[in-house]
C-alpha cells in the first residue's frame, strides 16, 4: 500500500487493492460477470490474450495520451502489453 500513496496523492484518486494468490481465476470470473477490475497486473501475456481475444479490454489510446505514453516506456514493455 506504500507504493500506492504517491499515485493517490498526485491523483487525488482512491485505489482500492485486492490481492490474491489466484488471480488468473479470480480475474476470469470477475470479467465473465461483468465486473472486472479497473487495473490488474496480469500474471501472463496469455491471459491477456484471452481478454483482448473476447475483446474484455479496454484500448488505452481511449483514455491515454499514447505519445505520452510511448517518452515514458521502452519499447519493449509497450510492445509486451501490446
């Protein structure tokens, strides 16, 4: 929860962490009702294969400056969520 308050403090947005040692099943469950969580740090690229496969996720250029995004990350982690 440490590493969470700069973010919230900078943002003035709320996280609310749930953590779990299942999360590839609680993730799957959560989206197949229809209430996934806003963020989640995916176990494996294969899940989020899965999800973007059944369109569950959500594209970040909706929301995001993506030149932004792109200064501020190597390439190779953009290129491994992508």
């Amino acid at each position: 929860m440490k590493m969470l308050e700069p973010f919230e403090a900078a943002t003035g947005i709320r996280v609310e962490f749930t953590g779990t040692r299942n999360l590839p099943a609680v993730l799957t469950r959560l989206v197949a009702i229809g209430n996934p969580p806003d963020v989640s740090a995916l176990p494996n690229p294969g899940q989020m294969h899965e999800f973007a496969r059944t369109k569950a996720l959500v594209d970040l250029s909706e929301f995001m400056d993506m030149s932004e995004l792109q200064d501020e990350y190597a390439k190779t982690w953009i290129d491994l969520g992508s």
